[in-house]
C-alpha cells in the first residue's frame, strides 16, 4: 500500500503519483510492523511520521 505525503490518501501499489495533488507516493510506514531488521529488531507498532522519517515501536530479539 503506498500513500500521499501531502494530503494522506492511500493507493494500491501498482499507482505513483497521488490523483488530487500530484504528489510522489511513498510507502505506508505501517508496511514496515511485523519486519526483522538487521536479524535483531522486530517492528511492532508505527509510531509516528514527520518530516525527517518514521517512528516505530520495535523489540530486541
């Protein structure tokens, strides 16, 4: 699922640009719940975004 930095909306993957503002999608931070990064870290929960990244709850292993 991808969605639009500018206003929100939300798009099916296949789709790169937002239909009300033109804006680049970007992928959903909640893509990201349920990953393992670096064999160490699972993600459990999207926090929050702004403007420098993404913020997510994520557990030791």
């Amino acid at each position: 699922m991808k969605y639009c930095p500018q206003c929100g909306s939300s798009y099916e993957d296949t789709i790169g640009f937002c239909h009300r503002d033109g804006e680049v999608l970007e992928e959903s931070p909640a893509d990201m719940v349920g990953e393992v990064l670096d064999g160490q870290y699972e993600i459990e929960a999207f926090i929050a975004r702004g403007g420098m990244g993404a913020l997510y709850r994520a557990r030791h292993i």
